[in-house]
C-alpha cells in the first residue's frame, strides 16, 4: 500500500506566512521544531550549540492541528530524509516547511513506523530515488505519499516497534558510555601529569 492510503502527509508552514507581531490581539507565541530536538530524539549529537532563539508570534487562526507535533504522529525532515516520533513531552511544536507530519489514520505502531521509514532497505532506496537528481537532496509532499509500504499485523508492529525502541535505547546507552570512558580517561591523564610535576 502507499502512504497516503494509511496516512495524512501534511508539509509545515512557512514561518513568514503566519509570523504576526506579538502586540496583535490573535497572536499566541508558539515554539519552532528545530534540528536539535529533531537530532536529539534521533540519537544524533547536534553540532551546533548556538541555537537562535526558536519561537514565533502567530495569529492562533492560522495554525491548524495538521502542523503540530504530537505522539500519534511521525515527523519527517525533508533535508536529511529521517523520520522521528516526538514523545508527549514535546508535544505542540511548530513544524516549519523543512518538515512534514505524517498523521496515520489506520491503526499503527509509531514506533515500528519509525524504523521502517529509517532503516527498511526498500524504503530508503525509493526515498534515495525520490532525491536523486535534485541539486539539494530534499522530499516532495507528492513523492513521500507515494511511498509503498508492507505492513505486518498490528500485534507483530508493536513486537518489532518495542525492538526498535531497545535498538535506538542501547545505541544511546553506548553512546554516554564512550563519552563517560573518554571523561575518565582525560581526567586520569591530567591528574597523573600533575602528580608527576608536584615531585
């Protein structure tokens, strides 16, 4: 089946189509998804630490369901092509037009979705398909619902869905346990020269 036949594929807003002054009665201010949160729930460090302030005034009018984060749903980077769950802790965020929602309407286990878009070798290769040629490699809205999907029932996705949280957990686990190892290390290394230069 393709993706539109499971799932409402929504493109996020420009910001400079719904941005408003702050001074507007309609106005509420809203929180931007931002690469670092998107990165962060990847399991993915994010380089940049100087992250600009990401919030906006918009007119509340404007800004539909559709557009926001929430943990039914997947979120879909159209410049690095990766998929991510947000957890309710970051519900309600913005998505600007880097981003698409996708909100499922056939019962599905988010978190299996999550690693069927990332990691099944026939959807990256439509998805390396769907890029090729463009001189940034980014998704149309056409092309991501036109991706052909294999389903497994809805008992054997939540199986595999709770296998790929514990994957992604075990990766980040390592991850802070290299780091602690590489802390330890410089600390006994720095320690030891100072032992040295008390003699």
């Amino acid at each position: 089946m393709k993706l539109r036949e499971c799932a409402d594929v929504t493109q996020g807003v420009f910001t400079n189509r719904v941005e408003t002054s702050n001074l507007s009665e309609d106005s509420v201010q809203m929180q931007l998804v931002t690469l670092k949160e998107f990165n962060h729930l990847l399991g993915i460090d994010y380089r940049i630490s100087q992250e600009k302030d990401r919030s906006i005034y918009v007119n509340k009018e404007k800004i539909k369901q559709e557009v926001l984060t929430d943990p039914e749903s997947l979120v879909l980077h159209t410049l690095t092509q990766k998929f991510v769950w947000f957890p309710p802790q970051y519900q309600g965020l913005l998505l600007t037009n880097n981003f698409m929602k996708i909100n499922f309407f056939e019962k599905v286990d988010v978190h299996f979705m999550e690693w069927l878009f990332n990691e099944h070798p026939s959807i990256q290769k439509q998805i390396a398909l769907f890029t090729e040629g463009s001189i940034i490699s980014s998704l149309k809205l056409s092309n991501v619902k036109e991706i052909e999907l294999k389903l497994p029932n809805i008992e054997k996705q939540v199986v595999l869905g709770k296998i790929a949280q514990l994957k992604k957990r075990k990766t980040a686990l390592l991850k802070e346990k290299n780091r602690l190892e590489q802390l330890l290390l410089h600390y006994e290394m720095v320690e030891s020269i100072e032992q040295l230069g008390g003699h």
